[in-house]
C-alpha cells in the first residue's frame, strides 16, 4: 500500500525540503513506504506518503512472510461520495455529476478480491474515478452497480458480516475502528532505534485504539530511581536489556495496550534473546532510514530482515522512517502502521487468536511455532504425543 501526504511517509519521502518527506514501511512480514512533503519513509509493508495512500507488501523473506500490493486513491475530481454498511453488504454511492456521462457505457467497473476500481469517461477516454484496497473483505463475483441520475451506486457483498466499515477509504478513522476489531485486543509493542519516537507514536496508536498508552524507559526510571543514562553509565546496556526484560514480561499479559520500548542497542528488543515476552504482542519497527526513495527503502527492508542480524528484525510490521523526525509526523507514522498491522491480520485472521495462545501458555519463546502446554524451553522436551499448534 502506499500513502501520500505532505509527510514523507511516502514512507521514504515527504516533500523536498531539507529532510525529505518520505516514508516507507515494512514488516518481516509486510512493508510499507510513505511520503510526506518532509520526511518519512517506511518498509516490511511498504507504504508511501504523499496525499494518496498506498502500501506494498514485500515479497517472501520468512517462511510466513507474504506477497500482496494494494492502494486507496481517489481522483480530486471525484471526491464526494457517500458510504454505508449493512449487515451482509456495503453501499458506495459516488457523485459523478458529468454530462458526458450518458450511459452505463461510460462507466467501468472492477471488482475483485483486493481492489475495487471505477472509472468513468471524460472526453472519449475512461479516467479513474476511484480505486480503493479491498483487502479481500468482499465477494467480488456478488458485486452489483447501476447509474442513478447523477450518482453511481455500487453494491459490495462482505465476506465478513461482522466485520464492520466504518469507511471505504482507508483513513485514519476508518482505521482506528478496523484495527482496534482485528486485533481483538491484543497489545501492541513499538520497537526501533529511538526512544522518542516510539513514545511520540505509541501515543497517537493508544489514543486511537482506545488502549492504554505505556512507556518502558519511564517504567525502568521509576523502578530504578534513576535515569536511562545514569544506568546505562554505572552498570552497563546489559543491566539496561535485563531490566527491561522483566517490566516486558510483567506487561505480557496485558490486554489492549500500546507501549513504547527502549529504542537503540541499550533496550530488550535490540537483543533476539530478549524477544520472549515481546512475541505477546504485535511488534512494529520504527526504523529510521537513508534511503531516498520507496524502492530503496523496500530494498533496505528486505535486507534488514534477511540479514537477521539485530533484534528488531524479528518484529511483525516494520516502518522506515527518512529523513530527520518531526513530532508533527507521529500521527502520520501511527496511521501506516496501522495499515501495515490490518494487512498483516487480514492476511492470517488466526493471528490475534495465536499470540492469546502464546501468552497462556507463559510466553515460553516458541513464537512462531507454539509447542504443547507439556514442553520444556529448558531442555526443549516435547511429550511423544504432541504437536505444536
């Protein structure tokens, strides 16, 4: 998917300012670049910025990663539509209002799986109206539109009934409503090279989300009575890491949280033997990035997760971030981040239901592949007759 906007969450790209208004993102699992007229940049679930939205999804690096692309667009033409959902289907009903427009001749129509895309005729040529990302919630062979006077109306039949629409176009409302469904209250954990902006962008998502915002770095302060540095200084990154470990395991069995990890190589999650307890939740990278443009920020996406060679690597959706970080930016990162996390469910709607797993069964370490309630991390004895899950 990619977004736009005067950000650079074109995700690698903003605007041509001195920082670059880019963003790209992307997961181990997805990638996703954004633009921005200043700054972002993301990948893993590549999304751009720049007043469209669009998101591409990497191709296969893990055993469990996946390949999809998909965009939301809208022609500034053919801005003003209206949108409803009904139990079994939703309603778009788009205002073309164009006197060349006769007949259903000069409308086209596509529907299929993962876009729906309209296009209507203006001067002898079909230009497009509207292309909107489905993400495969409708059954596209049951899809029906007709001309009504100045309006088209389209009828779309869900897969999902209980799955609710709060928009078809993917904005941060739309969003914030969908994701907070999907994730059926899993907690969300933000890792990455920068305490700040985890902080500034756990914020937007719990506020969104309705979840309750946390931050370890504010956890570990109090608990330790002194400050990130004064630890880091008199007993080392190690303390730092182990500390952290224990406030992420007590948070585990958290429900509907969002929380701001230690950012940089003193924190837990820079570490791949400290990633027991951040399993418990879906992980998302904030990774910041050189890169000047989406197809090299996906490219350093893919590289990042192939090497493996960091903790970060292991989190589930990861955001490049381009350019130097303004706090006017973390709505615009939360938002892609969003959309990389839905794409990521809707991908595999088991997902949230397997981390709650997981976490039952003590958050042994055994993500992705859950063993048996009779297995042992220590030794790693699994009992004859059992299977993971």
């Amino acid at each position: 998917m990619t977004l736009s906007a005067p950000l650079y969450p074109s995700c690698i790209s903003s605007s041509s300012l001195k920082y670059n208004p880019k963003c790209c993102f992307s997961s181990p699992k997805h990638t996703i670049s954004v633009s921005k007229p200043c700054f972002p940049s993301f990948t893993h679930q590549l999304l751009s910025f720049n007043r469209s939205i669009s998101v591409n999804l990497c191709p296969s690096i893990r055993p469990n990663t996946f390949v999809c692309s998909s965009s939301s667009t809208v022609s500034s033409n053919t801005t003003n539509y209206e949108f409803s959902d009904g139990s079994d289907e939703v309603e778009l009903r788009l205002f073309i209002g164009d006197e060349s427009i006769e007949s259903s001749k000069d409308v086209f129509v596509d529907a299929d799986e993962k876009f729906l895309t309209i296009k209507t005729k203006h001067e002898g040529a079909f230009r497009t109206a509207m292309e909107i990302s489905l993400y495969e919630k409708i059954k596209p062979s049951e899809t029906i539109w007709l001309l009504d006077e100045d309006q088209l109306i389209v009828n779309l039949k869900k897969q999902d009934p209980d799955v609710k629409w709060p928009d078809i176009m993917e904005t941060w409302e739309s969003l914030t409503v969908g994701v907070a469904q999907l994730l059926k209250g899993t907690s969300v954990y933000l890792v990455g090279e920068s305490s700040e902006i985890n902080y500034r962008v756990s914020r937007e998502l719990a506020v969104g989300l309705g979840y309750t915002p946390l931050d370890t770095k504010e956890l570990l302060e109090t608990f330790t009575k002194q400050t990130l540095d004064s630890l880091v200084t008199a007993e080392g990154s190690n303390a730092v890491a182990e500390t952290e470990s224990a406030i992420l395991e007590s948070l585990s069995s958290h429900i509907r949280s969002v929380v701001a990890t230690i950012g940089g190589q003193h924190g837990a999650a820079a570490r791949s033997d400290r990633w027991q307890h951040l399993y418990s939740g879906f992980t998302v990278w904030l990774s910041q990035s050189d890169a000047k443009d989406e197809a090299t920020a996906k490219e350093e996406a893919r590289m990042n997760v192939a090497s493996g060679g960091q903790g970060f690597t292991n989190a589930d959706v990861v955001v490049k971030l381009g350019g130097s970080w303004d706090n006017d930016y973390s709505k615009a990162v939360a938002q892609a981040a969003l959309s990389a996390l839905k794409q990521l469910i809707l991908s595999d709607k088991k997902l949230p239901g397997k981390k709650g797993l997981y976490i039952r069964l003590g958050c042994r370490g055994d993500w992705p592949n859950i063993k048996p309630p009779g297995w042992d991390p220590s030794s790693g004895t699994v009992p004859s007759s059992s299977t993971s899950y």
